[in-house]
C-alpha cells in the first residue's frame, strides 16, 4: 500500500507519496485543476490511500480523486496542528507528515457528508446568507429614517403597505435618503422571494421530505430547524451517543483538567455554528409547545439563569431528533411513549 499526504491550496497542491516502510517514493508540487489532477492521478503507483487536511477546496477533490484511491481520508485541520506542530513548516513538508499520519493510522479524521448532502446544504447556507443580508437591509432602512429625523412606526416600517404610504405622505424624509430606501426596499423584497423558492425547493426534495416529515413531529422543531439538522448533522449513525451529538452541535463547553484542577469552560467554539445558532433559537420557543420541555426549562432557570435553561432545552430537543432519526419513527410524547411500552 502507498500512502498519499497532499497539502492543499487554492492554485496548487504539494503532494508526497511514501510506501508502508515511510520511504518517500514522490514528491512535489499540482495546479489545482481537474486537468492535472487526473494526469498525477495516473503517474501513482497502487494500491493507494490519500489523505488531506479539511479546507474550503476539500470537497471537489474528494469527490474527484475517490474512485481512483482504496480510501480517501480528511483530517481535521484543528487536532491535526497538533500533530504536526514543528519549527520547520512548508508545503513539502506538510504534506509529508500528513502521509506520515495516514500510514501509522494517527490521522484525525473528520467526518465528510456525501455529495448530495453537501450539494443542498450549499443551498441551506445560501439562503441563511440571503436572510443575513435582508436582516442588514432593513437595519440600514431604519438606520437611515433615524439619522433625518423622521418618524416612522418601527412595528409596521417593514411591511409593504406602511412602507409605500410613508414614502408618499412622509414629508419629512430628505429627497437625498429617498432612492437609498427605494434601494433597500428592492433588496429586501428580492431577499423574500429568493427565500421562499430556497425553501420550497429543499422542503420539496425527494431525498428529505420524509425524513423531515418526521423531524417536525418534534415540539418545538419547525421547517427550517428540521432542515438545519438534516443537511447540517447528514447522518445521525456517527454518533455513538447523545453526548457526541450535543459536543459536535456546540451545546456543551470544554474542558480543561490538570492534576487536581478541573476547569470548565463557556460554550465550546469547536463545533458546527449553522446548527448551534438554528437550535438556541428554536428551544426559546420550544417550551410553548411542549409541557415537558416547559418543565425542564423552569427548573433549570431557578437551578441557574435564563441562559443555560435555553441550553438545556436545546439539548432535549438533541435528544428527541436523534431517536426520532435512529427510529424513523415520529416524535412519540414520553407519557405516550411510556403508555405503549406497558401495554
């Protein structure tokens, strides 16, 4: 078996190619193109393992050098620094070490998600990018009627009616800010349209209605939390635990212990944000929908604050979308659930 350490970049690839004994067979330096990866590709002796660090260019070079390899790895980038920390760094070396890592089978894999998951979270994160810019726009309208002066009511300025009629009978509004509000105005309606086609396409997806269907038997969980979990977590079988599942969604701190001092720490910043932020939304609503989580959320907030009563809530709902998924079954309420396991 030869093993394949590759460092990649936006324009090249450096790469080092070592047998089972760590002799260096090859070594050197790609474009990154599809062009000269496949004429590398058929340069390589076989069998062959590779493996790269995780990067914004991973994606389209794992899915084009995996059916040419037995295996194609990728190493988190954080655990793998620590690795590989040294005084002497570069491309060549780098790479080198990573391939040193894939043959002592010390490299920290990362999980990847298949391409068609990869390909409609893309759209997800597209349209949580559309929604940041609407959320700005309507800020910079607000921003701009304050600056002049001008009174508005801040509960209807954003809907089109109230919008329409203040620039037409508002006089105090400056002709200078007038076409900058015209702007913003156009910008938010387009925002609200691309939003909905985003959405509709997802929801309408063969490949995870009926996954989503269930989701959303769960209190609390709407469309676009079910949405979140299932393109951003992909597929639950991963994690051996609960546990693992609320680590990698960023609902737990860390911990750093040494002899007798044991030290925690706030919310860990190692882990997925897309869903972390969907999540702590969704459980300050969850407790309307839900007695138990009702409950769960009081007791913690008079064991603490307000603040890890939310996390708690999140972690619950964790644990509810992760049976659900494991089950592919819908959300059961746990005296229900309870009513049927003694009968």
């Amino acid at each position: 078996m030869y093993y394949i350490g590759l460092d990649v970049h936006k324009k090249t690839i450096s790469y080092c190619v070592k047998d089972a004994a760590g002799c260096v067979q090859q070594e050197g330096r790609i474009g990154s193109t599809r062009r000269e990866l496949d004429a590398w590709i058929r340069t390589l002796p076989q069998p062959r393992m590779i493996a790269m660090e995780a990067t914004i260019f991973t994606g389209w070079i794992y899915d084009h050098l995996l059916p040419h390899a037995e295996q194609v790895k990728v190493a988190h980038p954080l655990m793998l620094r620590a690795i590989a920390a040294a005084k002497r760094k570069n491309d060549r070396i780098d790479a080198g070490k990573i391939a040193d890592c894939l043959r002592c089978d010390f490299l920290p894999e990362c999980h990847i998600a298949p391409t068609p998951i990869r390909d409609r979270r893309r759209v997800l994160r597209y349209r949580n990018l559309v929604q940041r810019q609407s959320v700005q726009m309507k800020n910079r309208i607000s921003g701009l009627l304050m600056e002049t002066g001008v009174s508005y009511n801040k509960l209807r300025l954003h809907r089109m009616g109230y919008f329409a009629q203040l620039l037409s009978t508002n006089e105090e509004i400056p002709d200078s800010i007038r076409p900058l509000l015209q702007l913003c105005r156009e910008h938010v309606d387009r925002s609200i349209r691309l939003d909905r086609t985003l959405l509709r396409s997802l929801q309408q997806d063969p490949m995870l209605s009926q996954r989503l269907e269930r989701l959303r038997t769960v209190p609390g969980v709407g469309p676009i939390t079910a949405l979140t979990w299932v393109l951003e977590v992909g597929d639950t079988s991963r994690f051996r635990s609960i546990k693992q599942a609320i680590s990698y969604c960023g609902l737990c701190g860390a911990e750093k212990s040494s002899a007798d001092k044991v030290l925690r720490t706030p919310i860990s910043k190692q882990r997925n944000k897309h869903i972390q932020r969907m999540l702590v939304e969704a459980a300050r609503l969850a407790p309307r929908y839900s007695d138990e989580l009702a409950l769960l959320y009081e007791r913690e907030r008079q064991r603490g604050n307000a603040n890890r009563a939310t996390l708690a809530v999140a972690r619950k709902m964790v644990a509810h979308m992760l049976a659900v998924d494991r089950r592919k079954t819908d959300f059961i309420p746990e005296g229900k659930f309870r009513s049927a396991a003694a009968a």
